[in-house]
C-alpha cells in the first residue's frame, strides 16, 4: 500500500515523546485516511509516535466489504526506497505486481514483504471476487548500511501458528519462545497477530531492550486498567519483562516490537532514508521516470505523483 495524502509531511523518528514502559503506557489514536478508495487506520506515523524498533509505519485497512459497482482497493505504481513494505491480509484477496517483474495474489493468513532497498515501484489491487479487504500493512526502516540493498520481492504462505491463553497467535516477524518466523529481517524485529475467540486476559512476555505496542484490529483491550479500542495503540515503551491484557470474545490485535533505532530516520511520501538529500533525490528521480525505479508490466493506469517537496532542494551538481 502507499502513503497517497496529498498533504504529506515530514516525519522524523525523533518527533516522539519517551516514553518509560515502566512508569505507563501511551495511548496514540490513528488517524483516518484513504488508500486505493479504502477506508485505514494510520496508526504509525502519528504525532505521537514515529516508530517502534525500525517499525516505521502501521496502517489498518478495513474491514470492508465490498458493494455495488465498487473494485475495492486500487492503488497505480508508486516508489519506494529504503524500506521493507510488509502486508498482513487477515480478509480478502489483492494482486501485488512490481518492477521486479512479480505478481503475487495475498490471501488470508499469508504476508507479502517487498524490499525497496535501492528503489523499486509496485501497484496493489484488490481482487474482485473476494468481495471484501482486511490487512494491516507495516513499513519497516532498513538499517542506514542496507538502504540500498537490491530490491526483492518475497511471499510467506505458511508462518509458525499456536494456541496460547485461548488466543490464536501467528508469529508475522522476529522469534517468540521456540518459534521463528521466516520472514527476512534487517534489524530485530518481532510481530505477533492474536485472535481471542472467547476473551480472557493474556499475559505475554517481553524483552527488556526492545520497545513494544498493540494496536488492536477488532475490539476494545482492556490494557492496565486503561480502555483501547480498535485502532488505539498502546506503546510500553522499553524495560518491560511482560505486558497484561484482557481481550474481547472475538477480539483480535498485532503486537509490535523491535530494538530502539539510534539514527534519525526520516519519511516522506513513499520514501524511508537518512537525509533530506536522498528522499529529494529519489523524488527527483521518480518524477523524471528514472530506470532506478524501473515500471510495472500489465498494469494500465497513471503512475502516483508525490506532492512538492516542502523543504528547499539543493539542485543536482553539473558536471563538465
């Protein structure tokens, strides 16, 4: 999915109040936008919270259901670099094409994770026959030294899933007590989905150097005394050994956690990166129809343009 606000800003990892796990936890309500024609949650950015680890962006699409003469979610070929783009799909079907030249449909209980690296640029569509779409889609920051990794596209049919306190876990990224996700990691990294059929209280354990939130999909969490409803993140901050929740019947949540990242990290639009220079350069580049981004076979439609950049740009050095 693409961040498609045409008002966009730029985010810094920095602009986050700390927050000390120990002392409380945070309560970041996600702002409502529009990808594609779909209804999500932006939970990640937000004024309140940047990032949690090199998790650098959280959006919940749906759920929704599909009516009349509606196609779902379309979103044209947009760029990215220096990210990880990592889809969830909890309901429905959508085709993933890039430049790479991949084609993949997503359906329920699979992960499609995209690595930008240097650039690349793909589309997102909804497969009419499935009548309906539910996903969280994440950004992951790669490291400063991975920015520019060859691109590749990977899909995860099949991730480690048990039963613990009555809930349906799957581990989406990172290890959790004996089980390791597959998916390939940068940084350390780990994402859990819990589905709670009939409710109860859950207590799940931590690691003390990660930073850790829940934001949850389905349902209000009772978290520390405190109410969270759907698309409410609660984040703990680091120097937790465990968190204590009580779930909904049929309640359903992500967590997310990761080590704190020490360098700034830097969003706008689509791009992730280390300074203002490489995002204006990338821009640059995507808008002059660069071979760095390359395009995307069989897809007809326009290609995304970024809004102007809002800081001045140095233009690019001439060369005699």
């Amino acid at each position: 999915m693409s961040n498609t606000d045409s008002n966009s800003s730029l985010s810094s990892s920095r602009d986050c109040p700390v927050v000390s796990g120990k002392r409380l936890v945070q309560h970041v309500e996600a702002r409502k936008t529009d990808v594609g024609g779909i209804p999500v949650a932006r939970a990640l950015p937000t004024r309140g919270r940047r990032t949690i680890g090199a998790w650098c962006f959280l959006d919940h699409a749906g759920p929704v259901v599909f009516r009349g003469n509606s196609r779902g979610m379309r979103v044209g070929p947009h760029p990215h670099i220096g990210l990880q783009t990592f889809t969830w799909m909890i309901a429905g079907e959508v085709l993933h094409r890039d430049s790479l030249g991949s084609e993949q449909v997503i359906r329920p209980g699979e992960v499609n994770l995209m690595t930008a690296g240097n650039g690349i640029c793909h589309t997102e569509e909804s497969v009419e026959a499935s009548g309906q779409l539910h996903a969280a889609q994440l950004w992951i920051a790669l490291p400063y030294a991975d920015r520019e990794t060859a691109p590749r596209f990977d899909h995860y049919p099949y991730l480690p899933r048990w039963e613990e306190q009555g809930a349906d876990m799957t581990l989406l990224m990172g290890h959790f007590r004996d089980h390791n996700a597959p998916t390939l990691a940068f940084s350390p990294l780990i994402g859990i989905d819990l589905a709670h059929r009939n409710g109860g209280a859950m207590r799940i354990p931590l690691r003390t150097d990660y930073e850790y939130g829940l934001l949850p999909l389905e349902g209000t969490f009772d978290i520390g005394g405190e109410t969270f409803r759907t698309n409410e993140l609660a984040y703990f901050g680091t120097g937790r050994s465990d968190v204590e929740f009580h779930a909904p019947p049929g309640g359903r949540a992500i967590l997310l956690g990761g080590e704190p990242v020490e360098d700034e990290i830097l969003m706008w639009w689509n791009f992730v990166g280390y300074s203002k220079s490489e995002i204006a350069q990338a821009q640059r580049e995507w808008e002059q129809g660069s071979d760095r981004f390359g395009s995307v076979p069989a897809y007809e439609g326009e290609r995304l343009m970024p809004p102007p950049i809002p800081w001045k740009v140095d233009p690019p050095a001439s060369h005699s």
